[in-house]
C-alpha cells in the first residue's frame, strides 16, 4: 500500500526551454558565382531534392525548385518519380542504354 501511495511524490518533471531555430538569410536570386556552383556540383549528386539544393546552395526553395527545373531542361538531371508532381526527386543523368 504504501508503494502505491508514494507514485506521486517523486519530482517533477521541470519543463524544458524551447529551442530558438536561427533565421536562415538564404538568397532569393542567384548570383554569378552560386549559379556556376550549382551548374558544377548539383548534377554530380546522388540525390536532388529542393531541400538539399536548398541546404548546399543557401539558396530559397522557390529558388532550389527552378534550379531543378533548369538543369532536367539542359539535360544535366534526370527525374527519379514522375508519377508525382509534388515531389521533386532527381538524381544525377547515368548513361545508360537508353539514353
């Protein structure tokens, strides 16, 4: 009995302070130079999202999205899913027999 009683004393839980995300300052245009990065780096990833473009580039996601678009028009890219408009999964082109 006196196990069951003492469940509620032990100490409270103290409540965590909330942790403060910094303000990201990413571009919203590209620039000379991040424009010839992500010509140079972007294609060469494995994985092409508009987050990691995002990430990589400090760039805004609208940005990163027409980026995506840019390099599958040159051909630089190549769409992983396109049964979905939402996602945009690219990976860098192979040479594979039907290219």
């Amino acid at each position: 009995m006196k196990a069951a009683m003492a469940g509620g004393k032990g100490k409270k839980k103290k409540w965590s302070k909330g942790k403060v995300k910094e303000k990201l300052a990413n571009l919203v245009m590209f620039d000379k130079a991040t424009y010839d990065k992500m010509l140079k780096e972007i294609p060469k990833a494995k994985l092409i999202t508009p987050s990691v473009v995002s990430e990589r580039l400090k760039v805004n996601g609208s940005v990163a999205r027409v980026a995506i678009r840019h390099l599958e028009e040159k051909g630089l890219i190549q769409s992983v899913c396109e049964k979905s408009s939402k996602q945009m999964i690219y990976t860098r082109k192979t040479g594979g027999p039907d290219e």
